[in-house]
C-alpha cells in the first residue's frame, strides 16, 4: 500500500546512558497523516505508576523529546496504545519523518528507550520540548 510505514522496534532497559537489556517493543504505523504506536513493557518495571512516553529527534548534540502520552505500569508490565497526527506531533514543529526514537523515563537514572537511527542515547543531553507561552 503505497504511503504506510510499518515496523517494529525494541526497547531497551537504560541506566544513565548504559543500554542494560531488552525489555520490551513498540510496533509504529503511519499512514493517512496518522502514526498508531503500540508499546509493550515486560520484566523490571516500577510497581504501579506511570511515565511520559516521548518520541525524540535530534539536532547535533542535543535531543529534542516531544510527549505523546503516558504509560501505566501494572503486574511488572506496561501498556500503550495511541493515535496522533504524524505532523506537529503533540503540537511541537517536529513530524514523525524528524523523530529517531522512543523514550520512556522512569526516574532520574532510569529509562526505557529504543533510537532508530545507530546513533546512541546521552540521557544528559535530552531537552523536552515544551510549547511557548503566549505573550499577552
């Protein structure tokens, strides 16, 4: 089908910048102006709770993350399902076609995270993207 994209990416447990294991995946589909992304937890997760999950792009040195929903963690596993725009993803200039990853942080020190580029993940050097104020 001409203008879809599928694939599947696997996620890895993270302590600081240190990949540690697989622990989970996350199947993306765009299409029709649309990304439908599923993400599936197992194994060493927070009991109860929940995180922000944000896609990430890159600009030189720094990674921009830009939220697209929040993940609830249940049973030592953790569930998502979402729908949004593959353009102006969560309102910010970024489209899926800037993003290079997945990223799910969980403390501090700990995170959850998947590059879709071969470019590795510096937690120091990510920066949320937040949308400006208006000045009134």
């Amino acid at each position: 089908m001409a203008g879809m994209q599928r694939f599947v990416t696997y996620l890895y447990s993270y302590e600081g910048s240190e990949k540690l294991h697989n622990t989970g995946f996350a199947k993306v589909e765009i299409r029709g102006g649309q990304c439908r992304m599923e993400i599936h937890l197992k194994g060493a997760l927070p009991v109860g709770g929940a995180s922000s999950i944000y896609l990430f792009s890159r600009d030189n040195d720094e990674i921009h993350a830009v939220e697209i929903g929040k993940m609830k963690f249940a049973g030592g596993s953790g569930d998502y399902r979402g729908v949004f725009s593959s353009d102006a993803i969560g309102g910010s200039p970024y489209r899926i076609s800037d993003m290079k990853g997945v990223f799910i942080p969980i403390d501090d020190a700990h995170m959850f995270a998947s590059q879709w580029d071969e470019t590795e993940i510096n937690r120091d050097r990510i920066r949320i993207w937040e949308p400006k104020e208006e000045v009134q």
